[in-house]
C-alpha cells in the first residue's frame, strides 16, 4: 500500500511526540550527533579529498609556485594561511549544512526520522548547524599543520586559545549559513546556488589579501566587510601575525557573534516551514 506524501506529513505532525525534559533532550541531541559523527568517520577519506584539495592546491600555488617564480611578495605567503584557514573551516560549514538538508527535505526525507524524535524541532536544525560545523573544524585542523609545514612559519602557542574561539565562531555562523541556504532553495537548484553563493563568498572573504590592504578599493572593501568569514580571517591574522594590521579582535568576534545568531534565527525558521511542508 502506497501512503502519499501528504499523508506522510500529517502523520509526522499528528505523532511527533512532546520534547522531553532537558536532560532527555541532550541524550537525543547527543544521540543525533554521534550517528552523524560516525556517518563522517565512516566516509573520512572521500570528506577530506572533497575539502581539502581546493584550499590545498591554492596554498601550494600562490605560496609555493608562485613564490618561487618571485611573482609573489613574503608578505602575501605570510597573511596567506591564516586566511586559507578560515576559507576552508567556513565554507566546509556552509557546504556540509546546506547540502545535506537540502537533499534530506528533497529526496530522502530522512530528515522526517529526527523530526519523529523526542526533541524540538528547533534543537534537530541546530544539530544541523553543529555538525557542519564540526566538519568545518576537521578540515581547519587537517589544514593549519598541513599549511606550516608547506609554507614554513609558525603560530604563537600563547595564541591557540583565541584561535579555537575564533575558529568555533567561524564554523557556526558558516553553518548557520548553511542552515539558511538548504531550507531556502530546492534540491534541484542547490548546484546552481552553491555556484553563485559560495565562489564570490571565498574571494570576498579576505583569505588572499588583508582587508585594509583594499584601502584603495573602497566599494569592494565595503562588499568584503560584509561577508562573515571575512572576520575570521582577520581575526585569525590579529592573533598569529601580531603587529599587523588587522581588524580587531573584539570586532572580530562582535561581528562573528551578531551574524551566527541572525543567520540561526533566520534559518530556525525556514527549518520550522519546512519541517511542516
């Protein structure tokens, strides 16, 4: 017996039990983590070959080719990194968000299995949010050794503190990103999305150049300044190239704190509608 799409929904909604109390609520959000943690263990190889090797390949030609040729200036190498660094853990984030969901309320419609759980539906598009966010920080961990040993340099231990912070804000407001694009577009346009969000996201996110170097580019400064990942970037450089010019860190994180929070009040609610289509 075939049961319609329809039906399928009013059964979810009629069914859906209570959330329960908080400690109950943390088992299942703990629960739906791991089960998406061992889905990313499972598939490790294929996930770092599929975020790695763009930023790889940009470290090792403008740091490695480029630099020998003498086409490139010391100083590009040095701020190149950090910003590398933020490209990949925030792009990740919206990536591994936005598809997924896109496909899962599209296609599979595993996503109706979570929503049948004993927890909000607000708390199953936040694990979401987190878990894209969680692969973003793999693939910044995988790069920042990665990128030293390819560059040279090193980063201020008395500096790694912050970093982790900064690095974690990034990833969340990337994901919360991602939340935001894969409950807004259709499975069937997210290719063309991702090609017009995510190309002009990591070229004005300030990862190949430092933001008051566009000084003389005022209007595409002004674009810059509000692309999230740009303070990711920044706040990365303020911390491990200290004495450059960059923009502070508490605007950093201001900024960073200010955007995951509008993008996760935006997203939460395109995941509400959509949960109910």
């Amino acid at each position: 017996m075939t049961v319609s799409e329809g039906t399928t929904d009013t059964r979810i909604a009629s069914y859906r039990p209570r959330p329960g109390g908080r400690s109950e609520s943390l088992g299942v959000f703990g629960a739906l983590m791991a089960r998406d943690l061992f889905v990313t263990v499972r598939e490790l190889p294929s996930f770092m070959v599929q975020v790695i090797l763009q930023p790889l390949f940009m470290l090792f030609i403008f740091g490695v080719v480029l630099r020998g040729l003498d086409l490139v200036t010391p100083e590009l190498v040095r701020i190149l990194l950090p910003g590398v660094v933020s490209m990949t853990i925030f792009q990740t984030a919206v990536q591994n968000t936005a598809l997924p969901l896109a496909v899962d309320f599209a296609a599979t419609r595993e996503i109706e299995d979570r929503l049948l759980a004993p927890i909000s539906v607000t708390a199953v598009g936040f694990e979401k949010v987190v878990f894209g966010a969680m692969r973003g920080l793999i693939a910044g961990v995988v790069m920042v050794p990665v990128g030293l040993l390819m560059l040279g340099g090193h980063w201020p231990l008395s500096a790694w503190p912050a970093v982790i912070v900064i690095c974690v804000l990034g990833a969340l407001s990337g994901g919360a990103l991602g939340l935001v694009i894969g409950t807004s577009v259709p499975a069937r346009h997210i290719g063309v999305v991702f090609a017009a969000v995510l190309l002009p996201l990591m070229f004005t996110g300030a990862a190949q150049y430092p933001f008051f170097g566009l000084a003389k580019l005022r209007w595409f400064q002004v674009i810059v300044a509000l692309n999230p990942m740009t303070y990711v970037s920044e706040g990365m450089r303020w911390l491990v190239l200290p004495g450059r010019h960059s923009i502070p860190l508490w605007i950093d994180l201001t900024v960073l704190v200010v955007a995951t929070v509008g993008l996760l009040v935006l997203g939460t609610s395109g995941f509400h509608r959509k949960s109910q289509d």
